[in-house]
C-alpha cells in the first residue's frame, strides 16, 4: 500500500517502468529498427559505408531531432526518449545507433544548451530535418588528455582563423555541420579553448581519410583538416574561452549515450544467442536444456539487466536535474564492460559458427569493444569517479 506522507500518495514506479509514451516511442523504435535497418547491416559492415537513404529515414522519423523543440522543427521529446532509441538502434547495428547517439546527445544538446537564439534558429531545424552533425575534440596528440588541443583560432577582426587537425571524428563523412574545438591561446591551457559551429562548406575545411576500423565499420570516422578556415565570431558557441565547459557537459551526458549503445549490444548479442540454444541441438537435444547454457545465458542476462539499470538511473537523474556526472561515468564504464564480456561468451554458445561471419555475434563483439575507448576511455571514467567518491 502507498505511503502517504503530508497528506500526498507516494507509489514509488519501478525504474524500468516505461510511462506510455516512453513505451510507445520504444516499440516503435524498435519496429523501425529491426525492419529498417536490420536487412542492410551485414551489407554496410562488410562494405564499411552506411547508406544514405537510411540517414534520411532518420531524419523522415524524428530520430535526428528527438530533443530539438517543436518551435525549432523537432520532436520535442526527452533525453530518456533519445537513450530508449540508442538503446534499440544498438540492439540491431551499433552504427545506426552512433550515428543518432553523437547527432542528438553531443551535437544537438550542445547548441541547445551554449547556443544564441540565433544560432537556435539557424542551424536546430537544419539538424531536424536533413543536416548530420559532428562533435570535433579530438587530435593526434589529445586523446584522452582532451584539452591538450593544438588546434589554433586566431582572431581576425570579425573572424577566428582555425588551423590544425582533428582525429577520429564520427559522423564527419556525411555530416554538413561540426563543432569544432580549438585554442584561442594556449599558454591560457583549457581556459584558451573555444567552440566553434563550421560549416562543411566553409574555405579552408576539409574533410580527410575515413578510418578503416574494427567495429562500427558503417558509422564514419574520418580526419579533419583546418588550413585557415575563417569562422565568423557569430559562430562561437557559448563565450570565448570557455569551450572546455561546452566539452565537459557534453560528454558528461554522452556518457549515458554510450551507456545505452552497450546496452543495446549486450542485449542483440544475448537475445540472438538464446535463439540459437534453442534450435542448436547435440546429443539428441536443444544446447538450451543443459545446465551448463541454462547458467551462462542466466548469468548474462543478469549483467544486461544491471546495465540497463544504472543507464535508465544515470538518464532519470539528468533528466530530473540532479547530480549525474559520477554515475553516468559508472554507466560508461560498467556497460561497456558488460558489452564486450556478453559478446565473447555468446561467441563460445555458438562455438565454431560464431567465430564465422555467417552469423552475427561475431559482429556485436567487434562492435563492443569501442565502447571502452570513444567520449573517454575507461582508464578515464576510473579517473572521474574516484575523484568523485574521494571528495576532489
């Protein structure tokens, strides 16, 4: 029975109940996904290119704009809707699931929450309705010592001149607009650094060689080339000098993000591997009916469940405007531990088939493994939560 406290019915919801529309948005999603998206992914993983009628689907369903306001041409949805669609883009071809997660949780926030009105105007309804965005930090030499950057902006009048490089830059390939990172003076450290909005058309940008990867192979990842690119100063976003505060939030919350693309992993890997223990048959019976299986697959399932857990925990508390930035590092940390553990164990379920690219697990483990490494390492998020739980 409720407790009533003061007179008002408390009824505490389970934290993976869905409300309606959470529920609905997640099914449909999910729908969209498996339909959509699942007959291409063998075809755009072997060939390393993700199609651009599928982007455009994207855009036609809403899932480029889940956070953008109605007034600016978006869905007027929630942060927890754009990690329910992570979460199932993920659970089919964690590329699809990239390409949304970096568009709505780093590109769009970003200018939601450090963009001018007019900034707001200009470039929200373009990501809504046919304009792919990407998040530009990283360099060769400032990876996980993200504020190391040597990317230069050199101020002109009514212009910043940018030159250096960025590496490792997803979505760069089809994306026509970027935020781009780099420092005003570096002798200031990260109080030198500065946001920039570029256009893909802008003289002196260009776009260079796309990574032949592991994983994720369909979702672009290319450099970036800067040989002096002018950058009006209308398009600084949020103040000069205090990009690094543009660059923590937002990877504060793409942590969650990433979260959810394990999430959504683990879970492909597991359903699909229950699937195969069941039809798989030796000594006369489904694999499913020894103990053995029965234990492995009861473990794993526990471990996707923990991990859907602390990411829907980590969404609930941005969502609710508490502290959320040690837990969404757990989430990163713990989820993408998850992934990758799941993956290689339902590789041993399906014994010599998995280790073969006729079936898909071998897939979801090669796309696990980047969950430890991309919007900070693991090494990093260890980093951030001991300071956290130590008072720093």
């Amino acid at each position: 029975m409720p407790e009533s406290i003061a007179g008002r019915s408390i009824a505490p919801q389970p934290l993976t109940q869905l409300s309606e529309e959470e529920s609905l948005f997640r099914s449909v999603a999910r729908e969209f996904a498996e339909k959509e998206i699942g007959p291409h992914v063998e075809a755009m993983d072997r060939e390393g290119v993700f199609q651009q009628e599928l982007i455009e689907k994207f855009f036609a369903q809403g899932y480029m704009g889940i956070e953008v306001p109605e007034t600016y041409g978006g869905s007027g949805g929630s942060f927890f809707l754009s990690v329910l669609a992570i979460e199932e883009f993920a659970r089919v071809d964690t590329s699809a699931s990239v390409i949304i997660d970096v568009h709505n949780t780093l590109v769009n926030y970003a200018l939601l929450r450090w963009g001018t009105e007019q900034q707001k105007r200009t470039h929200l309804p373009r990501l809504a309705r046919d304009t792919v965005g990407a998040y530009a930090l990283s360099e060769p030499n400032a990876g996980s010592d993200a504020f190391g950057l040597e990317t230069r902006a050199r101020d002109e009048g009514d212009y910043f001149v940018l030159n250096g490089r960025k590496l490792w830059i997803t979505n760069a390939k089809e994306a026509g607009l970027f935020v781009v990172f780099a420092t005003v003076n570096r002798e200031l450290g990260y109080k030198g650094i500065t946001a920039f909005l570029v256009e893909r058309d802008t003289p002196g940008f260009s776009v260079g060689k796309k990574e032949d990867k592991l994983g994720v192979r369909a979702s672009s990842t290319c450099e970036l080339i800067l040989d002096d690119c002018r950058v009006p100063k209308s398009n600084v976003l949020g103040e000069v000098g205090k990009g690094y505060r543009v660059a923590i939030e937002t990877l504060n919350q793409g942590r969650i993000g990433i979260g959810a693309q394990m999430v959504g992993v683990a879970c492909g890997a597991l359903e699909v591997a229950v699937r195969y223990a069941k039809e798989r048959k030796q000594f006369g019976r489904p694999i499913a009916d020894f103990q053995a299986i029965q234990f492995q697959l009861a473990r794993l399932a526990t471990e996707v469940e923990a991990a859907r857990l602390m990411t829907y925990n980590a969404a609930r508390l941005k969502e609710a405007g508490k502290p959320f930035v040690k837990e969404a590092a757990m989430t990163k940390y713990f989820c993408s531990q998850v992934a990758e553990r799941v993956a290689s164990e339902t590789i041993e379920i399906f014994g010599g088939y998995g280790y073969t690219k006729d079936y898909p697990v071998e897939k979801y483990l090669r796309d696990a493994k980047i969950g430890k490494i991309y919007e900070g390492t693991s090494f990093m998020q260890l980093q951030t939560i001991a300071k956290l739980i130590l008072g720093e």
